[in-house]
C-alpha cells in the first residue's frame, strides 16, 4: 500500500479496458465517522475480553480466512444497545439488523478480535454488500501501537494510476467487481488513515476499500485489540 500521490502530481491515466472501482470521496459525518470515548467502561470490556478463557483462532493455527482469536458477544445486550442506538443516530436509520449468510453460516457482529504482528497484516477488501451495509470498529487496546488503526484505499494501476475506492451494485464484493481472487499491496494506495486510539469508535460504510493499518505485538495483553460489528440497513 502506497501513500496517495500529491494532487499536483501528473499521472498518467487508467487504461482502456481496465476493471474500475466508483469513486466517494470519504466525508466524516456523511460516509464515516468517529466517535472518542464511546464506552462509559471500555476498561471493564478490554479486561473481559483479555481474561475470556475461550478464544476460537484463526489463520495462522487454523485454515480460516480471519486472523488471530475471536469470540462472539464482546459487549453484552445493555453496551450493545447502546452503540446500536448512536449508530442509527449518525446514520440516520430506525432499524439496523444482522443478516444472516447461507448455508447456516454465522455473521461475525459483535465480535471480539485479537490479532498479534506475526499473525497477520494488512489486507485490503471491502464487506459484502449483500450482508452489511454499514461496519464498525471498536479500539480497546490499553496501549497501542503506532499505525495499527484502519486505513481506506484506492485503486492503484501498474501504470500509477488513481482508481475509486469502492464496490456498488450489482457487484456484492472485490472479488466481483474485479473479477480477480487478489491483489498485491502495491496494487493500493493509502487515501485515509485513521489512528487507533483506546475506546474509539469508527463506523463506515462496509463497501468502502478498507483494512487494518497494521497489527502489533505477541503476548495476549499487547495484541491489537478490537471490538468489530456489522450492520444491514435498508437502503
């Protein structure tokens, strides 16, 4: 992932033919926002998850296409109303709901994350359009690490190129709008970073280009620790 070019910069233009990603401009208060000292007791909830005795793990220790460790309810149903009420007030919505993926799979909201510097890095990706359309992170890291929040990209062309940043319909994912399983981190550019910081909320519209920034440290307590939901609205 590279850092967006100077606007002054001359680049060359996208080539005829080539998969295009639509453009949003990121705008705080229209298409994400953020929101310091959400929890009245983040303490409290980064020492639960800490001392939660049973983890599932991911990838690097199982075949699964999420990292590190994780537990679903990170926030009981009193905490999770809460931040489900502020949501719909920024967003503007009466009613947010988790959809339900087929084949009896389960959506991972309301999930604790726990992700170490050696279990995984930055990958790039939006959410399904056809199970959310709005997510949500939660910083509960005591002390974090430098670069380890979220960052929103770009489309980056070999020639240098600037592409858009995000997936629409009819298109449910990368995957489906580029017609391609992956790209390479060169394949981006760094539009927006934002910071982790302790009982930060940032929520965002789930088919921007996304990931985390990066991931930190190796025993339990020093790992990148997150609190992460996924919300479908009507539209």
């Amino acid at each position: 992932m590279l850092p967006l070019p100077d606007p002054s910069t001359n680049l060359p233009a996208i080539l005829k033919g080539a998969p295009t990603l639509p453009y949003e401009k990121l705008e705080h208060g229209k298409n994400y926002w953020i929101v310091d000292q959400v929890l009245p007791n983040a303490a409290e909830i980064a020492e639960r998850c800490f001392a939660y005795p049973a983890w599932e793990y991911g990838a690097p220790y199982q075949p699964e296409t999420w990292p590190g460790m994780r537990f679903h309810g990170a926030l009981n149903q009193v905490e999770l109303r809460g931040i489900e009420t502020l949501v719909k007030t920024l967003i503007g919505k009466d009613k947010l709901w988790v959809e339900q993926p087929p084949g009896g799979l389960r959506l991972d909201c309301n999930v604790a994350q726990l992700v170490g510097a050696q279990e995984s890095s930055p990958h790039p990706h939006t959410d399904s359009r056809r199970l959310c359309r709005y997510a949500c992170v939660i910083y509960l890291s005591p002390k974090p690490a430098a670069n380890s929040g979220t960052s929103f990209c770009r489309l980056r062309y070999p020639n240098g190129a600037i592409g858009g940043n995000l997936v629409a319909a009819p298109h449910a994912n990368l995957v489906d709008a580029l017609q391609v399983r992956s790209l390479p981190m060169q394949a981006w550019y760094e539009d927006v970073r934002i910071d982790n910081v302790f009982n930060r909320m940032i929520l965002y519209k789930a088919n921007f280009v996304h990931c985390a920034t990066g991931y930190f440290g190796t025993a339990l307590r020093e790992k990148r620790l997150t609190t992460v939901f996924f919300w479908m609205t009507e539209d």
